[in-house]
C-alpha cells in the first residue's frame, strides 16, 4: 500500500484537536467575518485562548480545506475561510443559526475532500460496512511507525469527523458508509403509479416471493414504527422514531446480507 501520509492527516494530539473542536471553531469562525485572526477569534467566544490549541486547530482546518493563512505572523496573522461555495455556506448557515442545514453543506465538502475520497476508494472501496480494527490496520499499513494507540485513536478520529456530516455511522465496533449517491433513485412523480401496479403485478403473480402479511388487530396509534429481526444468532427488536434510526435497520440488514452471501457462496 502507497503511504497514506499526503491523504490522509491524523492531529498529534487528540486531547486539542477532536471532532468536537473542529465543529466549536467552525461555530465559532461564523461570528468572525470570512477574514480573521487569532485575536478575533477569542473576542468572538473561543471556548479557550491557548495559543497551541489555537494553531493546531486551525491547521487542521487548513488541511481539510476549510480555511486558508492569509497573510502576518503571530498575533497579527490573518486567516480566510475558503472560498469554496460549499465552506462559504456552512458559515452562513452556522452565522443563520441552523446548524443541521450546515452539516449538510460539510457534507458536500467532505465528500469532495481527499480525506474522504481516499477512505471510501481505498478503505471500503465496495462495501457499505467495515470494523474499526480493519480502519485500524488500514491506517498501520498505510502510515508507518505508529503506535498502536495512534492508529486506534486515529481511527475513531476520522470516523466520529465523518459522522458530523453523517457520512459515516459508528456503532461500537461497527462502520456504516453513508454515501447517499452510491445509492441514489431518481424517481419520476408521473411513473409513481405505475411502478407500484408493476410490483404489485409481480408479487401476486410470483409465488416464490414473500407475500407481507398485516394483523390490523394489532396495529395501534402511534408516533413509532416497530422493527423486528429474528434469524440465526439474531432476536433484536429496533424501534424508529426519527430518521437517523433507520441508519441502524441499514447497518442491521447489511449484517443479513452479508450472512446470506456468505450462505450462498458455501
């Protein structure tokens, strides 16, 4: 494997810089005006005046494109946020006081970033699902000489960064790829209609496949959906009261299909 070093940056400190105080200088940022220094950044409600957690921060959100050294040195040193349609708008967005609107503008960002880009071609490539312990030997194959803390702290790092801009979900061990364009439908509202005749036409016509069956006696009035699994190993009943909880069904059925693949192949 290449040396992942050019693509993909790691912070040499986690206890500074971490995926919550990059999302706390961004707000942060939003308050300032797209050029700014150090200065202004504390006089604008910086959680801390350390110089060190300061420049390392902002390096790191040098690298992930966010932001840009302008010009001066020290006290006097100038930054500017990106120019990028994307990073412009998450500021607006933050200055706007809507942060889910600018997660999604991160998320457009990232996904053009090579952090991400190098993650989804070289780490899950094809797949959907992988563990932290893959991430971890992933990141010791490609960036040599580390400790093993390094490459398990630099694992979850990357991840948890991701999750903001819910381009990747972490469930104890478990990564779910949240790449929406993998996936994407294009769906004509005119042809709605008629594609749900045609797979109601298949489904009573075909018996080899599952026909859905529904006791009304116990459906009730309620505000949460109710999901089942029961198979091989599996008896886990998931209840859907917003939209992220459907992220942990996909994790689930991705773990199905992976089992019945494996079934198959022996």
């Amino acid at each position: 494997m290449e040396n992942l070093n050019e693509k993909i940056k790691l912070p040499s400190n986690w206890m500074l810089v971490n995926p919550e105080s990059i999302w706390r200088y961004l707000l942060t940022i939003s308050k300032t005006g797209n050029v700014f220094s150090k200065e202004q950044l504390i006089k604008s409600g910086l959680y801390t005046n350390n110089e060190d957690n300061i420049s390392r921060n902002l390096s790191y959100l040098k690298y992930l494109g966010i932001v840009e050294e302008e010009r001066g040195k020290g006290k006097n040193q100038k930054f500017l946020v990106n120019e990028n349609s994307y990073v412009r708008n998450i500021t607006y967005e933050l200055k706007a006081g809507r942060e889910d609107a600018a997660k999604d503008k991160l998320k457009e960002h990232f996904k053009n970033h090579i952090l991400f880009q190098t993650l989804k071609s070289e780490f899950f490539k094809n797949e959907k699902e992988k563990t932290l312990h893959e991430l971890e030997h992933f990141l010791k194959d490609g960036i040599p000489n580390k400790s093993p803390v390094y490459y398990q702290k630099g694992g979850e790092f990357l991840i948890k960064l991701l999750s903001i801009a819910s381009l990747a979900t972490l469930s104890g061990n478990d990564i779910l790829l949240n790449d929406d364009n993998d996936n994407q439908i294009i769906v004509n509202d005119d042809d709605v209609e008629s594609n749900a005749e045609i797979i109601s036409s298949n489904v009573e016509t075909n018996p080899s496949i599952p026909q859905p069956y529904f006791d009304e006696a116990l459906i009730v009035p309620s505000n949460v959906y109710t999901i089942k699994f029961v198979g091989p190993g599996m008896n886990t009943t998931l209840e859907i009261q917003e939209e992220d909880d459907l992220l942990i069904v996909e994790a689930t059925l991705v773990k199905i299909r992976k089992k019945l693949l494996a079934n198959a192949s022996n």
